[in-house]
C-alpha cells in the first residue's frame, strides 16, 4: 500500500474518531460527575474532552488535505 493512501485513510480515521468523541460527550459526562474527584472539576473535564475532539478532526484534516489526490 502506497504511504499516501494509508496516510490518506489515517486521516479519515481520525476524523471519524473525533466525531466520536463529539457524540460520546453528553453519554459519558453523567458517569465523571458520579466520580467524587471529578464533581468539581466538570467544567474543566468537559472542556478537555471537546478539545481532544477538535485535536483530532484538525489532525485528521490535515492530513486528508495533505494526501489528497488531485
């Protein structure tokens, strides 16, 4: 397999998983605030969530965009 395409396709994976994390924020928020540690901190916990998801998309973007064939 050609490194563009494999790097093409990591990319697309990433974004995938950054829309994941994006769709699993609101399911998994309930289960930190149960946390004793984290019942303070939900603000910052959530606020570390959105920007590993946003990390990801840009990554996975950047990618795409890089080894995109013309």
């Amino acid at each position: 397999m050609d490194k563009k395409v494999f790097t093409f396709y990591y990319g697309i994976v990433l974004i995938a998983v950054g829309l994941g994390v994006f769709y699993r924020i609101p399911q998994i928020m309930p289960r930190v605030a149960a946390l004793d540690f984290f019942s303070g901190k939900l603000i910052f916990v959530k606020f570390c969530f959105y920007v590993l998801g946003i990390l990801l998309i840009l990554a996975g973007g950047i990618r795409v965009f890089k080894n995109h064939k013309k």
